[in-house]
C-alpha cells in the first residue's frame, strides 16, 4: 500500500524523467558554460532531464 508521501514522490518524478546533474547533461548536450549556468541557477545542481531539455530549447538549444 503506498503512503501519502509516496505518492508525492511518484507525483514529482512521473513525467520529469530520469534526474540529472547539470553538469552531466550540459556535456550530454554540448551546451556552453554561460547555458549551463543558467539551467543550474534555475534548477540548482540536478534537476528532470525532460525539464532541462525544455528549458535549454526555450533558450534556443536546437532540437537533434
């Protein structure tokens, strides 16, 4: 049976994707120092890939 907090969790992390380190996914996705920076004053130091990846092409990182 899950708890309450449990389902906050599941809540959060659902449709986020697999949680990353800034670092780890500006050099995934070759973003530059200045674009790394932002995503992590954003996020703070780890974030949902999903959310990264919209926030990086909002800021004009090209689709692949």
């Amino acid at each position: 049976m899950k708890t309450e907090h449990q389902g906050e969790d599941a809540r959060q992390k659902g449709f986020r994707g697999r949680m990353v380190s800034i670092e780890t996914f500006a050099r995934k996705y070759r973003l530059d120092a200045e674009e790394a920076a932002r995503l992590e004053n954003q996020f703070g130091p780890v974030a949902g890939e999903i959310d990264l990846l919209q926030a990086a092409r909002r800021n004009g990182m090209p689709e692949e």
